[in-house]
C-alpha cells in the first residue's frame, strides 16, 4: 500500500448516519489518529435544558450507549420524568428520557460553572470512558432554521414536532457568519500530520453543511492538500434514515448519490458510494472525483468497521 507517510484523521459528522462510521472509526484508529468534529446546528435549549443532540447521539453511539430501537437517544431508557412531566400538563413532543435527562442537567451544571461547550464536551466523554477527541464545531450559538411556507422555524421543531413534513424552501444557519469554530478544530485541519478528512455519511444539509457555514473551516478544507472523503448517506436513492432525499428533492438536488456528490464537489477529492449505485460511478469521476464503490449500509459492528477500514485505505492509496 501506498502512505503518505502522514497518520491523522479527522472525521465531520452528525446525527445517527454519521455516528455509525465514527464507531467504525474508533475501533481501527487510536485517539492519537482521529478525532471526531460534530454538529451543532440542532442543539437548543428545550425545558430550560442545552440539548446537544448529534454531540450526544455520537456519545452514547462510541460507548455503545445508544438505542437501537428508538434509532435515537439512550439504551434502557425509561420515561418516568416524561410521563409525570406530561401529566402535569408539560409539553412532551420532544421526549426527554431518564437516563438521557441526566445529560442534559450535567451539561446545564457544567455551563453553569464556566466551561465551554467544548470543555464540557470532553468532561462528559471521559465519564462515558471515550478516550477519542470530540470537538463541537463551536462553542458559541449556531442554530439549523427551516423555511417552509415562508415561515423560519426551529430545526426540531421541524424535525420532531413536524416529523419533517413541511416542505423546505431554505435552511438558514443562524449565527454562523459571527462564531468562530473551537481552535482545536482548526488546529487539527492545519496539523501538517494530517492524512486526510472523512465526511461522514450524515444529511449534507441538516449535518455537515452547518459545519461548512464557519467560513475558517470551509477555507481550511479548501486549502488542504491532502484527501478530503465524502461517504455518500444515500443508496438507491434513498436516505438509510431520515429526510435526506426528501430535502433532496425539495432542494432542486437530484435524489441520488450523485446528487450528494455534486453538492459537495468542489469540497471534496474522492467519493464513497454504494455496490447498488455502481452505475453512478463513471458520472461522479466526471466530476473529477476519485471514486470508492462498496458496501456502505451499516447494520452490524462489523459493517461499520469494514466500510472504516475501506475508507481509510481509499485514503492511504491516494495521492493528490
Ligand atoms: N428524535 C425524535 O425523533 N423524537 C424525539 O422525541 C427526540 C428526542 C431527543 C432527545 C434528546 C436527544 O439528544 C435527541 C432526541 N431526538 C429525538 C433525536 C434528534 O431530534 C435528532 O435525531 C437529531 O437532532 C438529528 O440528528
């Protein structure tokens, strides 16, 4: 195999797409060669709580906390809080489980005390026992707004208490020309150690492109000169969960992996899709994109791993 002598990674995720890879990731790599750079866009304030939920998704995802049945929040979860809450006459669309609430007080508690967002990031981590670095793309407040109809609401509003029905006509990253990313992102982005950046297979709309709104780190990945990969979370057309194609279409994209790689294109060097799409590969290296076709749908810790391990080596054998 070919290497670049180089041995960092660093992966932008978000949601529960994305944090599938990151576990895959995690098992092949040290915490010394990946680190995990997340989303921020869905956090709000809900109950008087700071939710953060891709930060927390890839939480409980790296420590084999998180539901599988629910596809989101906490395993063994009960919901004692919620009900008692909702017989009070609270409001229960967002569903704040037991286990998962004790997050959200600590994250609160730590605030509260004076840590960033990042600080507490790391805290939390380290008692679910994750020696990998996770960094939110920001400390500062950088809010997912959906239009449709010509209303701007709040992402889980429309993600949740909708269930992603309205149509959208624009997504509008709230505060993101003001906030500056955590320094230790673009720390790593300019780590002259670094072999390349994975872009996770999340909603490019609702997960990476919030990340891409700080401008230092869209500019810090157009400088690079070193692979920068996009997993494609489409296959067949379809997302494998959530809205992904729907916002697709709704977007003037074409439904498809190419349509996620066109988005991307001038971002990016090399594109990973699936077995099922290998007739879309001739089209995305038009682009100019170098192109990995294999088994990209994640269902057992060994998929995950695989696809880690392939997207690592379509890595190492690239030079640009
Ligand atoms: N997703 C839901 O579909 N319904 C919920 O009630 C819900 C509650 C929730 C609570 C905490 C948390 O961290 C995440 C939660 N999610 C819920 C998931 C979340 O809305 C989305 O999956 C992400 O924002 C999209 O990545």
């Amino acid at each position: 195999m070919k290497t670049n002598g180089k041995n960092k990674y660093l992966a932008f995720t978000g949601g529960v797409g994305g944090a599938k890879l990151c576990v895959g990731l995690s098992k092949i790599l040290s915490a010394f060669e990946i680190a995990f750079v997340v989303n921020t866009g869905d956090d709000f304030t809900h109950l008087d709580f700071p939710i953060c939920p891709d930060l927390d998704s890839l939480m409980y995802a790296l420590s084999a906390e998180n539901n599988e049945e629910l596809g989101w929040g906490r395993k063994g979860e009960t919901w004692n809080f919620l009900r008692s809450f909702a017989e009070l006459g609270g409001e229960n669309w967002f569903q704040l489980g037991d286990r998962d609430l004790a997050i959200h007080v600590m994250r609160k508690q730590l605030l509260r005390e004076g840590l960033t967002l990042a600080e507490v990031t790391s805290e939390l981590y380290q008692r679910f026992g994750i020696s990998h670095a996770v960094l939110p793309m920001t400390n500062e407040q950088v809010s997912t707004k959906i239009q449709s109809q010509g209303e701007l609401k709040s992402f889980q509003k429309y993600f949740v208490k909708e269930k992603c029905e309205p149509k959208i006509e624009k997504i509008v990253y709230h505060g993101s020309k003001h906030a500056k990313p955590v320094p230790a992102v673009l720390e790593k982005l300019r780590d002259p150690d670094l072999s390349g950046v994975v872009i996770c297979p999340s909603n490019p709309f609702l997960s990476i492109d919030p990340i891409l709104s700080l401008e230092t780190i869209k500019s810090a990945l157009l400088s690079l000169d070193v692979p920068v990969v996009a997993v494609s979370p489409i296959i067949y057309g379809s997302a494998v969960k959530g809205p992904t194609d729907k916002i697709m279409g709704e977007l003037g994209f074409t439904q498809s992996a190419l349509g996620v790689a066109e988005h991307y294109d001038n971002l990016i060097t090399h594109f990973v899709l699936d077995n099922e799409d290998v007739n879309l590969c001739s089209e995305i290296e038009k682009l100019g994109l170098s192109v990995l076709v294999c088994n990209t749908l994640m269902k057992t810790l060994d998929d995950k791993t695989e696809l880690a391990d392939n997207v690592i080596k379509f890595i190492k054998n690239s030079f640009i």
